[in-house]
C-alpha cells in the first residue's frame, strides 16, 4: 500500500509585473490554502508567467513567496513561459534558479523526474521548446516502477482525442498509451475552466487559473488514497 498523499494542483498564474500585488497575493493565497488543505506537496502546470519578459524585481518578489511555502513545489513551463525572441528575458528560467532546495522547475526538453515525500510521490515533466502541434507535452513520459510510489504527470497543452488538428501542444493520451497505464494523476494546465476526466483508471484534470486577470480562482485538491486511488475536487480562491 502507498502512503495517503494530498496534493495542490494548480496552473495558469499569468503572473505579470504590471499586476505584481494581485499576482503576488495569488500566490499567498495558494500558500493559505496549501496550508489549510495540508496538502503534501504543490504542483503548478505552466503558464507561471503571463510573459517570459519580466523585470528581474519582480521575479525575485515571485521567488520570495514561492520559497515561502513549506511543502516542495514542483514546476513546468507552458506556452507562456517561454521566450518568442532573443530580446526577451527568462523570467521562468530566472525562477528556477531561484527557487530554494526541495522545489523543481522540470524544463528539459528530454523530460525530467523528481522523486518527493520520501519515495512516495514521483513527478515527471518536461519544457516545451516551441507551441506548436509538433510539441507534444509527453514525449518521453516517464513512470516509477516502484509499487510503492505514485506516479504524477504535468502536462502544459491542448487534451485531445486524436491526432491530426492544427492545435498546438496537443495531449493525445492514447498516444502514450503503455506509460499512462503507470501513471496515477495528469495534472494539466493551459485551460482557465477546471475539468476533471478518467482515462483507464487514470484521473486527468485541468485544476482551472488562479490568475487575477483571466481565472476564476480554481485549483484543485487531489488525494492519492490506496486502495480507492485518486479523488480531486476543486476548490476556489478568493481573488480580487
Ligand atoms: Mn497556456
């Protein structure tokens, strides 16, 4: 049996320098309910920052209440994140280097992993070198063999059915179909609306933006429980 693990999932923060105190109390405000729901470990899907070209201040104001939460937060970049030209500063990449030990940003092209709680909770990501139909978020997906660890997915893009469209970063689930079956939660970002939806026994969820420009405020509190497995509701944040 795995150990009970409570998870914050969140995405979409669209954290903006000309917002900096809504989008600073955005994160206080996941860090009050990280707290309140005890959640074990915080994982954020992209779209951290509206823009990749923010002032260094205000990223170290970003870093200083990232690093305030007690619990690991894990990171991945979405189609926000990234630079569009040479001339753009990296604010995700800048928070990354920021970030104190214990948090991850997982931006490697190649996918990355990182093993928390002690063996009991392993989080795989990856960055996206470009937004385009060709980026597909779970190439190279990995998966703990270990039975005693859940296994969590972050994926920034576009769930689909089937392949063929012309959206970019799609998330084509039966594409990976042999590494999901490992795989206990999806935690995605890129949509403002939450939504939660199975694939096989797989829970996969858009945990909704907290950003105080375009969210509704939503994330989403998931409870990896044996021997029921995955439960997640959706919670509110009270934005400005
Ligand atoms: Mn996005």
């Amino acid at each position: 049996m795995r150990p009970h693990v409570r998870l914050l999932h969140t995405s979409d923060l669209h954290l903006h320098w000309s917002h900096a105190r809504t989008s600073l109390d955005s994160i206080r405000g996941l860090r009050v309910a990280a707290e309140s729901t005890q959640a074990q470990s915080v994982l954020m899907a992209g779209d951290i920052f509206d823009t990749a070209d923010q002032p260094a201040e205000f990223v170290a104001e970003v870093a200083s209440e990232i690093n305030a939460f007690e619990v690991p937060i894990v990171l991945i970049p979405g189609n926000h994140d990234i630079r569009y030209s040479e001339q753009e500063r990296d604010a995700l990449g800048s928070l990354g280097a920021a970030l104190r030990p214990g948090h991850s940003l997982l931006h490697s092209i190649e996918g990355a992993s990182t093993t928390l709680l002690g063996g009991a909770l392993h989080v795989w990501g990856r960055g996206m070198a470009e937004h385009s139909p060709k980026n597909d978020p779970l190439a190279g997906l990995a998966v703990s063999e270990d039975p005693n660890t859940w296994s969590v997915v972050l994926a920034h893009g576009e769930l689909m059915s089937k392949a063929g469209g012309l959206r970019s970063s799609p998330i084509i689930l039966d594409r990976h179909a042999e590494a999901l079956a490992g795989v206990h939660y999806v935690a995605l970002g890129h949509h403002d609306d939450a939504k939660v939806s199975r694939w096989g026994s797989t829970v996969v969820c858009y945990s909704g933006s907290v950003s105080p420009i375009l969210g509704t405020g939503d994330y989403a509190v998931v409870d990896l429980l044996d021997p029921h497995g995955v439960e997640v509701r959706i919670e509110r944040l009270a934005l400005e």
